[in-house]
C-alpha cells in the first residue's frame, strides 16, 4: 500500500507527489483547496521582477507569437495603405532613426556614395534595369545580374553635386534607366577590372530558372537514368537507379515477402 509523503497545506488531506514535484512547489495542495493556496501564497521575487519587467515602455510582451500567414497578410496591406496615405508622416518617422539619431550612429563615417546606393530608390532603379533586359548584354548569360551604370556613378555625384540623400532622390540623372545596362558578375568586374570571385548571391529567380534546365541529360552529373526490370513474382515492369540494379529484384515488398515464403 502506499504511502503519502505529502499533505495539503489548507485541509491536512495526505497527498501523494513525485518528490521531483515537491522540490519545485513551495505549497502543496488538493484540488478542491487549489485556488486558495494560489491566492494565499505571495510572489517570489523572480517573478515580481517578471512582471516589473513586462510594465516597462518598449516591452515586447508578444515574443515568440507566430502570426498566421492571414494575420501578416492583413498587417502588410494596412500597413501598404497606411504608408500612401500618409507619406509625410513616413518620412518623418523615418527621419527619426536616420543620421545622428541612430542608435548606431558612429560620426558620419560612411561616404555620400555608399549611402545613396543602400537607398530604396537605387535597389528599384537596379531591379527596373535587369527586369528589362533578362540577360547580360556582354555574354548572353541569364544568372547572377547585375545592374552597371554607363555613365559611372561616382561621375554623377560629383556633377551634380550631391551631398544628401535627399538631393539624390530629386536628381533625376540617377534614376534615369537609360543609363543602365545588365551584366553578369562575372563581366561587370571584368569592366572594372576587378578580380572575380564567385559569391552565388545573384538573382534567386535567374538561379532557380537555371536550376530547371539542369534535368536529366542536361545535368553534368547524369548517369544514364533508370534502368527497367521485370519482378520475378507479379510479371510487372518497374524503375530503378542503376546504383540498384544489383541490390533489387521485386517491385515492392509484398511480391518479396510472397517469393520467400513460396522458398520455405
């Protein structure tokens, strides 16, 4: 019979607990006097310091929630409609974190030229001109494009003058897409002369693209396909790698297990 290591500290009934149980409960208590034990018990200081941290400004309470693909769908195109709606109200939030009153903020050491080519407008100009030819005009390749300026962009700057991202989203010269032509990595350091070295951060669509055109006899590793054989048991003609010509005789497990019995 066994016996009770513990008892409920409301009624004195003789409870029964792992002794793993008891080591982490400071109070232990039936089910019936459950919640009196809770409201009786206080706070440990852990978990007053939780919930001082969960009442500060900025806290994120939601960590770890994961959205459905609904709820982000339905929280982009607001957000979409709010950004047009109000597009000073963006760029003042957005001055809020730019230039000095970045939390990373080091001095003003990065160049006028580097900032402007992480701006939005420079990655849609970039996008605009390779959507537009597909390919490199050098050597016809379709993967890893690149946008290249025949007018060079450093040039640009300094003609106009350009000191600010905001001069840079009113010149017009920048953005102008005839000043754009498509190369592929490989060519566009070649024109610069600068050494190329494979990094395989190209278009993720021209990559996938060619992926699709490397099946069977087009892909370099292609050994000849499947081989076909006649099961022993059922009569039926089936497929297999030629790695397991050797190794595989029946098409499925079943006619297997049938012709070892058929054998005992």
């Amino acid at each position: 019979m066994r016996t009770p290591n513990s008892e409920c500290c409301i009624c004195k009934k003789p409870l029964y607990r792992r002794p793993s149980v008891l080591e982490r409960s400071r109070y232990v208590a039936c089910m019936e006097h459950r919640n009196e034990a809770q409201s009786n018990a206080k706070l440990t200081d852990s978990q007053i310091a939780a919930l001082a941290l969960g009442r500060k400004p900025g806290t994120n309470n939601r960590i770890g929630y994961v959205h459905s693909e609904e709820s982000k769908r339905k929280t982009s195109e607001s957000h979409k409609a709010w950004c047009a709606a109000n597009p000073d109200k963006v760029k003042e939030r957005g001055e809020k974190t730019r230039g000095a009153n970045h939390y990373n903020w080091k001095g003003g050491v990065s160049r006028v030229s580097a900032s402007i080519r992480q701006m939005n407008e420079n990655r849609r100009w970039m996008d605009a001109v390779v959507q537009r030819d597909m390919r490199c005009l050098l050597c016809e390749s379709e993967i890893n494009l690149e946008a290249h300026h025949v007018k060079p962009f450093a040039e640009i700057v300094k003609e106009h003058k350009i000191t600010t991202r905001e001069q840079a989203r009113q010149c017009s010269a920048l953005w102008d897409l005839s000043n754009g032509m498509t190369l592929c990595e490989r060519c566009h350091c070649k024109h610069h002369r600068r050494k190329y070295t494979p990094t395989g951060n190209g278009r993720r669509k021209q990559q996938r693209k060619v992926r699709r055109t490397m099946v069977g006899t087009n892909n370099p590793n292609y050994r000849g396909g499947t081989v076909p054989l006649t099961c022993p048991q059922c009569g039926s003609m089936f497929q297999v790698k030629q790695s397991e010509v050797v190794k595989r005789k029946y098409c499925s497990r079943r006619c297997l297990g049938e012709s070892q019995r058929k054998a005992v």
